[in-house]
C-alpha cells in the first residue's frame, strides 16, 4: 500500500486523547452529555474593502472557549445574505435571517439594520484578533457554514477541526496548534493560558475576552461531546502528525467490488457504498507504547523512507523473531547489510515508534489467519482419509 502511495505522513485534525496521549479511531470514540460554555464574541473589522470599516465587527459562536487563541479566520456562506445591525455594541455583522433572535439573546433592544451584504463580498476581508492585536484573522467562504445555529459566521481555528482544517488549507493559512499532547495550553498562548488544560482555560479566555470588551454573550448548554472509551474522559480535536490510509486511488475500484456482491440483507450493500463513497483519509497511527509497529525508517533529514527493499528486509526481521524485534532493535539494526540511501550520506536512520491502529492490523491478518486455517484442514483431511461433507456445503 505504501509503495502504490496509499500510505502517507501528514498533519492533519484527529481524534486526540489527551488523557491517553494518542490518536484515536471512530470505533474508540464514545459519546456522553456534558455542559459546555458558549460564547458570542465580536471581531472588529481591519480591513473592509472599502464595503465595512473599523465601527463594524464580524461575530462568532463557538462551544469551545479555548480555541479562541488559535483562531486565524472567520468562515461565511457565500450564497448567505448577512446584515450589518447598528447597536450600542458597534455595527455587527450577523446572519440576515438571525437578527431578531440574536440581538434578544445579546440584551440589545435598540437596534437598526443599516446593510445587507451577500456573503461573497466579504471574502478576503480580515479582522483583528481580540485577544492578540498583531494576528489577523481571514474572512473565507465555505460550503460547511449553516443557517441554524450560532450566527452565520464561523470562528476557525484549521488545528483544531477538519472543516476549519479544509478551508484554512484552501486559503493557506497555517496549522496552528497551541494545544500540547496532554491537553494543555503552550506558552505561546500567554502566561494568562500557558499550562493551563483545555477545562481550565474555558473560564479564563471568557474573563478576557469579557475584560477586552469583545464578549456579547455567554450561556452554558448541554451537548453530547466525544469520550475516550478507555479513560472515560473527553477528547479534543487537535492537529498532529500522523500515518494516513488514503482510498482515493481505489474508490472506484471498492465501489464496483461491493455491487458484484449478493448481499444478505440487501441493505448492506447500500450501507457499505455509503462508508467507501464518504470515507476521508484514516489516521493508523497511534502513540502507544504496546501494539504492531509501523515501519518506516526515517533518513538523516527527516525524510520518510518509503523503500520497498526496506520494507521487504522489516518483513523478513518480523518473519524470524516477532513484532518486537522493531522495539528491540536499534535503527541500524533494521536495515540491510550495506544499504545506502541519499537522504542518510551518513548512513544514521532513526526508525518510527508509533504503533499501528489495532483496527487496521486486525482487519488485514484474517489473511494469514485464513490460509493457515485452509493449511490445517488440508492436512487433517490427508491425515484423516476421505471426509464426508453434506450435499451444498462449503468448505472455505
């Protein structure tokens, strides 16, 4: 799969547990009620195009306080209409359809629509951040924004969600993460945040956003929010470099291998074409300490050594002694004798500790399970003589 480009490392949103300290599948994700806070917080406009100007603020919603650090953009609905409503707050802009329901949730009973902008012009627009006054954040537009919740206008952070991953890569802006593997803040976020875990720091931008006067609303909801199934506690979205398994090349292929088969009950077929047509990319990985290994050996300058020679040669090792023999080994020990490649002049290779998704090795060693299953009914048949099998059976 590696070698037919399959495999890939990239950085991208996963599953994080921070109590556990790794990726996590779907399967390993459950989901229980919490009460989270949610914040209306108003960006004041930097630059308008000549359209909106520094009287007028863009505002967001979010569930998660502590993503407001790292936000770097502000997502709208091109097709959206939004209105530009003059209060006692500054001009705010806002979902068009929104304005009556929002402004009564802000306390705001003076009110007047001056403006109805469509989405699109507001493209490439920026606001200043308002917790940190040099980052600038950039007004997009994007197909994943809604019309039934929060304001029209979506708060993005691309190291913290896929949607906000997707678009941000759309618009090049960076993958920010301040969010250390253990849940807490970096020191980049501030002395304010810095250490603090993504619980504690909920209350603590909310008091400083409140204290830069950029707070229009907050209220605590109840939501059901994704658990780790091991330690029971939450997880958080967050931007990691990870082990990848793309369908893409093969999605066709999939598709056309599921509708030449009978299916019973028929509505499996239906189900699967749905899981293969959607599937995004599957993060293998994990940060364990137990588990398959992955492996790749990296070169001198960081590189990923995708050498089918090397791989053959781990296969061979792991064939002899086990799977432990990865951890055992050092990385000199795990490559041919006399093996030279041009990112190791030196010839010093380091080899990746990550461990392999238990959902994907356990879904592809049914194959040597089946044929050593086939092996030892071949020779309990030969041993035993003739076996009489019922008329429609199958043997395998």
């Amino acid at each position: 799969m590696a070698v037919d480009g399959l495999i890939y490392q990239g950085l991208k949103p996963v599953y994080w547990s921070p109590s556990s300290e790794t990726a996590l599948a779907e399967a390993e994700v459950e989901y229980k009620d919490v009460t989270s806070p949610t914040i209306y917080v108003k960006f004041q406009v930097k630059d308008g195009k000549s359209i909106l100007d520094e009287n007028d603020y863009f505002v967001i919603w979010t569930t998660t306080p502590w993503t407001i650090p790292s936000n770097l953009g502000i997502s709208v609905h091109p097709r959206f209409e939004y209105a530009r409503v003059k209060t006692d707050q500054g001009n705010l802009i806002v979902l068009s359809t929104m304005v009556e329901e929002l402004m009564q949730r802000f306390g705001i009973e003076n009110y007047e629509v001056l403006q109805i902008i469509p989405g699109k012009d507001l493209e490439y627009m920026t606001a200043t951040h308002p917790l940190y006054p040099e980052v600038e954040s950039l007004v997009m537009v994007g197909e994943h924004v809604t019309d039934d919740s929060g304001t029209g206008l979506v708060h993005t952070a691309p190291g913290f969600g896929m949607d906000d991953f997707m678009i941000g890569r759309k618009y090049g802006l960076p993958v920010f993460v301040n969010v250390d593997a253990q849940g807490r803040m970096m020191d980049v976020c501030g002395p304010r945040l810095a250490g603090k875990t993504v619980d504690e720091a909920n209350p603590i931008v909310i008091d400083w956003l409140t204290e830069k006067g950029a707070l229009l609303s907050r209220e605590d909801i109840v939501h059901s929010y994704p658990h780790d199934w091991r330690t029971k506690k939450p997880i958080i979205f967050r931007a990691t470099t990870q082990w990848f398994a793309s369908i893409d090349k093969i999605r066709d292929q999939l598709l056309d291998q599921i509708h030449s088969i009978s299916w019973v009950p028929a509505w499996g077929e239906d189900r699967m074409n749905n899981m293969i047509a959607d599937r995004a990319d599957w993060c293998i990985s994990r940060q364990r300490a137990w588990g398959v290994p992955i492996p790749i050996l990296y070169g001198e300058d960081g590189t990923p050594l995708m050498d089918p020679v090397l791989f053959d040669y781990a296969a061979k090792l792991i064939g002899e002694y086990g799977s432990n023999v990865w951890f055992e080994r050092d990385a000199k020990d795990l490559v041919p004798e006399g093996y030279t490649n041009e990112h190791s002049p030196n010839g010093l290779f380091t080899k990746e500790t990550d461990t392999m998704d238990v959902w994907f090795d356990s879904g592809s060693s049914h194959t040597g399970a089946m044929k050593n299953a086939a092996s030892a009914i071949r020779q309990t048949c030969t041993l035993k003589g003739p076996t009489s099998i019922a008329a429609g059976s199958t043997l395998l």
